[in-house]
C-alpha cells in the first residue's frame, strides 16, 4: 500500500530528502569552514569564494553583505560585468571594482601568507570572474531547460522503477524489504542534492539555510537545547536523590507531600528556566529570532513559575498550616485560607513585574505616566488592599465568628452569617435584612458580642398580703420596669413577671444580667438590691405591701437570643 500511494506522497518526501540531503553533505563543510574565527564568506549563488575579515570599522558581516548585494544586483541584468584591480595612491589601499564601481577593499587581514595585497586581489579577481562567468551560464534558458529535463527523467525513472519493483514482488512474491526502501531513498537524496547543486536559486536558499549552522555556537545553541529536556526529565528525580542525601526525614516528607504531586509541573518550571537560557546564546547569532522568542519565553517561564508557586504553597499551607494553627485555634481554617489568597495575589503582583522586566516594559512608569488614571488605579488597589489586610486582622484576632449575635454601633442587634474577604454579612434580627459591613469598617468600631458574654439570670420572688387584682398587677410590673430601667447591664427584653403559683399573692421576676468582668458583675447585684428597695418605696405609696424572699437566686447561664 505504501508504494501504490507514493506518487500521492511524492512532494512530502522530496522535501524531507531534500532537506536531509542539505544537511548531511553540506553543513559538516560548513561547519569546517567556520571553525577558522569571525569572518564572513563573499557568495555568488550559493557558493563560496572566499572570506573576508573583520576591519577597524566593519565587521566581516558587513563587509561580506555589502559585496554581495553588489555582486546580485549585477547578475539579476543582463549586462556585461567586468571586474578591475585598482591601488588608491592616497591611502595605498587595495579595492576590487565591480563594473568600475567600488565593489570591496583587500585588507592585510584577509592576506593568506606568502601573498602580498595587491597578489590576493588578483587571485580574488581571477574567482568572482569565473564564478560570474558560470552564473551566467547557470541563467541561460538552455541550461535550466537541460538540468530541468535531466531532473523529469530522474524522478520519472525512479517512480517507473518503484511500480516495476512492486510488480515483480507480486507475481514472485518476493520481499522486498529494508534494501528496497534505503535504495529509493538513497536515489531521492540523490536527487536532492542534484537540483539544490544545479540551480542557482536552490543553491542560494540551502546556503541561507546550512550557512548559518557554520558557527561553533549553533552547535553549543541545540546542545543546550537538548540537554535541556534531557535535565528536566530527570529534575524531580535529582531533587528528591539530593533530599535524600541531607537524611532528614523531614524534607523527605515534605517532598513526598507538597513537591511530588506537581513533578510534571517541576519538569515543566525546569524546562522553562533551560530553554529561556539557552536561547541568550541565539542573541549573538540570529538577533531577529532571539527578539522574536525571549517575550514568548519569558511568558512560558514567569507562568509556569507563578502556577508551581501557588500549588507549592497553597498545598504547604492546607497540610501543615490547617494542623499548625489547630495548636492555637480550633477555628484558624479560614484565616489561613485568607492568608493563602493574599499570598497568591502577592506572587501575581510580583510575576508580573518579573515579566514586564524582563522584557523591558516600565510597568512602574507606565502607571505614572497615565496620571489621574494610575492615581485611580493605585487608589483602588490601596481599598482593596486595605479591605485584604482587614480580613485578615479579623480572622487573626477574632472579635466575632460565623453563627455570633453582636450589636453594631447603631444599636442594631444581628447575627454574623457568613466572613468574606471583603466584607461580613449580618441579618438584623429586627427586620430579618442582612446587612453587609466592609471588614475595614468593622475592625475600626466598637462592636458588642453578645454571644460571648456572660449572662446571670435573677430570680426574686414576691409574696404580697392579698390577692393582686389586674390594678395591682399593673402597678407592681410599672414599678419593677420604671426602677430596674436605669441599671447598666440590664437587658430588659429579658424581663419577666409571673405569678409563682395559683395562689395569686406571689410573683417571680426574673432579669439578666449581662457583662464580661466579675467586678463588673458585682456592681450590678448590689445596683439590683437597691433597684429592689426603691421598687418596695413606691408600691407602698399605693398601699401594696409585699416581703421578698432571701436571699436571691442568681443562676449562671449562656446566652440565648
């Protein structure tokens, strides 16, 4: 099957070969002919003539690619060219003309030895001539057309012969196997490397491609390159083989917890850092490619750096954070997940500056330079900033927790529903509302929390001479209300006045009393015996006459909205 579609695979091949075929007879030449230091080749259609060096003011670059435009504008007419030796008087300098026009200057440098300048030129003169004179020929339509029919035959007879080979296969049923394939190929690389020798616009292109391949660095470029897969491959491996080396059962265990879920992403991180090294070694020989990759690079690079950040340290702190904080405080989960997010948006903050540097963008400047605009930008990151650092203040000392009943400095009594990182959101148990404070607004007040004070519930029992009437009733629970009213401490909504029993002479009222401080607490009883005496004084002015029960219950109690 493989032979009967090869027509249809035909320009696929010749391709690959042609390249092969580029590669392995040319770039060991020319890699030979770039071991000799810096200098640079005059070329005429793909061939070499000679070098030149560099000078006080050009580089042998420079020099060579003056020359050669020179020397393609000629041959792209149809003009004569003629070539002369020429010695300025002036400056004793030596120059080569190209139709009487300045073509290149013969430098000491480019002297071989045993030849004097003027000797070298006429030997370069002698070259460009013979070498113009078989470009020309090369351009002729007779040429092309006799090369062109040569190649037709060749691709035809190979094709002719691969169907013959597939024939005689079958009817004998012979194998062909391994010597068939090496055969063709060998004759389609042969192919190759005719046509790319026999005209002069396949010449020039392997030489543009294979030329820059003479200089040592390239060979120290894709060594680089690919040691640097072979390095990151092994990179988890060589990192827990070190940890192993220190014995410390700690860092294995670390390694085994936090590192090696993410071996794919260190290969990758390792990867990076390599292959953005080994492309500086490309600034040097091919600058427009090197500019074109180092911004991709550093992308890839700062990335993947910024992702293996997060996951080492967001999966450091759930597996030993959660167990460190749990020593402290049983409920430090969501502090440590605040601080978790304010740390990930810090190494954000500084990727993105590593990537502006690194390819040489003033974000800084950038932000002064817009004015008002970065004045707002930088106003807004301060807020946010400042929303952040409050969250974390609240979660650090904990005035209050999800599920705690506080009082805002309004006065307005709610329940704490749920902490975020901006705000905390609180339903008033007035109007069933949820109300949504800004962290950095509740760090700076005085709130109340309920929940987390104490609370002593009081018990007095009232025995009165008679049987209390609705007047009487009302008057004794506007006396208890009006005379406990001004003691601090007294929740009121807590107030109750029942009859004790069915006798209807005795009431139970019962107070809570709040506060945080066992002084605190003792003030308040003996402002609740005194509240007791003037609440007798004034029921004795309507004639109601009561003795109260000692002494009086006081019973400790958790408070319950």
């Amino acid at each position: 099957m493989w032979m009967l579609q090869l027509p249809f695979k035909l320009p696929t091949k010749l391709i690959i070969l042609f390249l092969l075929g580029w590669f392995l007879f040319t770039a060991p030449r020319g890699f030979a002919q770039g071991v000799g230091g810096p200098r640079s080749s005059v070329v005429v259609d793909g061939i070499p003539l000679f070098h030149l060096q560099p000078v006080e003011r050009f580089t042998a670059f420079e020099r060579t690619q003056f020359a050669n435009n020179l020397l393609s504008d000629a041959l792209s007419n149809e003009k004569v060219i003629t070539f002369d030796v020429r010695n300025d008087s002036d400056t004793s300098a030596t120059s080569i003309s190209l139709n009487k026009n300045y073509l290149l200057t013969v430098t000491a440098n480019d002297v071989l030895p045993n030849f004097s300048v003027f000797q070298q030129a006429k030997q370069w003169q002698n070259i460009l001539e013979v070498a113009v004179a078989k470009a020309k020929k090369e351009r002729s339509r007779e040429y092309i057309l006799q090369r062109s029919i040569w190649i037709l035959i060749s691709i035809a007879t190979i094709i002719i012969l691969r169907f013959l080979s597939l024939i005689v296969s079958k009817l004998f049923k012979w194998e062909m196997g391994i010597l068939s394939k090496v055969f063709f190929g060998c004759a389609w690389v042969a192919i190759a490397i005719a046509s790319s020798e026999w005209f002069p616009v396949l010449r020039s292109i392997r030489y543009q491609i294979v030329s820059p391949f003479s200089q040592p660095q390239w060979v120290i470029f894709l060594g680089a390159l690919g040691g640097s897969f072979v390095f990151s491959h092994y990179a988890p491996a060589l990192l827990r083989f070190a940890i192993k080396k220190l014995d410390i059962q700690s860092a294995e265990n670390i390694y085994l917890a936090i590192i090696q879920p993410s071996d794919r992403l260190v290969q990758f991180s390792v990867l990076s850092i390599s292959i953005t090294w080994s492309l500086t070694l490309l600034e040097t020989l091919v600058p427009f490619v090197y500019n074109l990759l180092k911004p991709i690079a550093s992308l890839i690079l700062v990335g993947c750096l910024y992702w293996l950040s997060t996951q080492l340290s967001s999966r450091y702190l759930r597996t030993y954070g959660f167990k460190l904080g749990a020593k402290f405080s049983p409920s430090s989960d969501d502090a440590i997940l605040v601080f978790e997010t304010v740390f990930n948006i810090f190494i954000f903050m500084v990727a993105l500056v590593t990537f502006a540097r690194s390819v040489n963008f003033d974000l800084i400047g950038l932000v002064a330079s817009l004015g008002l605009v970065g004045l707002a930008v930088a106003f807004a990151a301060q807020k946010i900033l400042e929303q952040l650092i409050a969250t974390l203040v609240l979660y650090l000392d904990r005035p209050f927790v999800t599920g705690d009943y506080i009082r805002l400095p309004a006065g307005e009594l709610g329940k704490v529903e749920s902490i975020g990182l901006r705000s905390t959101k609180i339903r008033s148990l007035g109007t069933g509302t949820i109300i949504v404070m800004p962290n950095s607004i509740l760090v700076n007040v005085e709130i109340e929390n309920v929940t987390l004070a104490k609370k002593i519930m009081v018990l007095l029992y009232m025995d009165f001479a008679s049987v209390l009437g609705e007047r009487e009733y009302a008057l004794v629970q506007q006396a208890i209300m009006e005379k406990t009213a001004f003691l601090s401490g007294i929740d009121g909504n807590s107030t109750n006045i029942a009859l004790a029993d069915g006798s209807g002479t005795r009431l139970r009222v019962s107070f809570a009393i709040l506060g945080s401080q066992d002084n605190a607490m003792e003030v308040r009883k003996r402002l609740l015996e005194l509240a007791s005496a003037e609440i007798a004084k004034s029921l004795s002015v309507h004639g109601i006459v009561f003795t109260m029960e000692n002494p009086t219950i006081y019973v400790q109690s958790p408070v319950t909205i």
